[in-house]
C-alpha cells in the first residue's frame, strides 16, 4: 500500500483556512488532520467544534481527528457530529481505552490511539484489535516545529512487528517532524501514514511537497 499523507491544518494559515483547505483538497493527499488541544492534557489550545465543522463543510478528503485532550470520553459523540471520520485519542489520557476506542467505532468512526514519546507500543499489545489506526508521536505533543526524536524509528519497526503477529490491519501514523528525509526513514521502517504541518504549509509550493511526500 501505497503511503498515506495527511496535511496538519494546525499549522495553515488561520485566516486562509478555507483557502488552505481548499488546497489539501486539490493536491494528492489522503487525509486532513486535525489536532485538537485542550490546554490541560497539553499546554496548548487549539480547534472547537465550530471550527471543526466548518473544515468539514468544504473538506473533500476525510478529517484524521487528533484529540490531544483529557478525558475524551466526554466529547466522542460531538466529534461524530462535527465530521470527524478517524478518532484518535491517547492511551496517556484514557482510563478505559478498550472502551473508549469500541465507542469510537459504535459511533461510525476508525478507532485510533497515540502514544507519546516515551509510551512503550507494548502498552498496545492487548488492545491492538480495537485499533484501525496507532499515532506515534515523534514529538512531544502541543505544538508544530518541532525536531524529530530519532528513537521513534525503532518504535515503528516494534509496532510493526507487534502488528503482524496480531494479525490485525492496523494502520502506523506518525506525526511531528516529518519531512522527505525523516518521512522516508520512517516509511522504510513501516510507517503507513505521515502527517506533516509546517512541513507542507510552510513550503513555497505545498501541492508539490505533497505529492512529494507521497511519491516517496
């Protein structure tokens, strides 16, 4: 299977959205990730509901709904009704995941579950046919920019290994860092999805990165 790319719209600009939009929705990626943050489970705050649903309003490609929040239970069903179409939340912030994630997919949606940085997979080993989808954060979650942990690379060959035994068809998304050089080490090792932010926004042509991230 082919790699799949999917444009952070936290790092577009905010007011362009729709313009930028607009340009994930002509150019060869697959997804629009969307990083929710509350500013507890992370420092930072981003995306409402109301903008959410906007996105999805002229989104022509499904939303990768990223919830980088405490207690996401309390807000499955809202994130179903704003467009959401992939729910991923963090095994840091759940005290159920089993639950949490077979909610997910009660509601219509792909389940998925990120790990930070210094979460072992082998957290996910009982969990993993819950999962459509692991987000392996090669950052630390909260804001766009920042270096790659290099690390990370051994952690998407364990996770990949950790699949095939399960026998399941879970989908490896990375997310933080991502470019042509770190998006192909990290394609070699496994990796099924890359999500890139400033990466993609902040190039002088961000169709073409696009496409470039995906022909790697």
């Amino acid at each position: 299977m082919k790699q799949l790319i999917a444009p952070s719209i936290l790092s577009a600009d905010f007011l362009n959205l729709g313009r930028d939009i607009e340009m994930v929705n002509k150019s060869e990626a697959d997804w629009i990730h969307v990083d929710v943050m509350d500013g507890m489970f992370v420092p930072n705050i981003s995306f409402g509901f109301p903008i959410i649903k906007q996105v999805n309003a002229i989104a022509e490609k499904p939303l990768d709904v990223h919830l980088m929040i405490n207690d996401p239970d309390r807000y499955l069903q809202d994130f179903k009704s704003v467009g959401a179409d992939l729910l991923t939340v963090h095994y840091e912030a759940c005290n159920h995941l089993h639950r949490t994630l077979s909610r997910i997919r009660e509601l219509g949606m792909k389940s998925g579950v990120s790990l930070n940085p210094h979460t072992p997979v082998s957290v996910l080993e009982d969990i993993l046919d819950q999962t459509d989808l692991v987000l392996l954060m090669s950052v630390n979650p909260g804001f766009g920019g920042q270096k790659f942990i290099p690390q990370i690379i051994k952690k998407v060959e364990k996770l990949k290994k950790m699949i095939k035994e399960a026998g399941t068809s879970t989908l490896i998304e990375i997310d933080g860092g991502v470019n042509y050089e770190t998006g192909k080490q990290l394609i070699d090792a496994g990796a099924d999805v890359l999500v890139a932010g400033s990466f993609v926004f902040g190039a002088d042509d961000p169709q073409a990165t696009i496409k470039g991230l995906k022909d790697l």
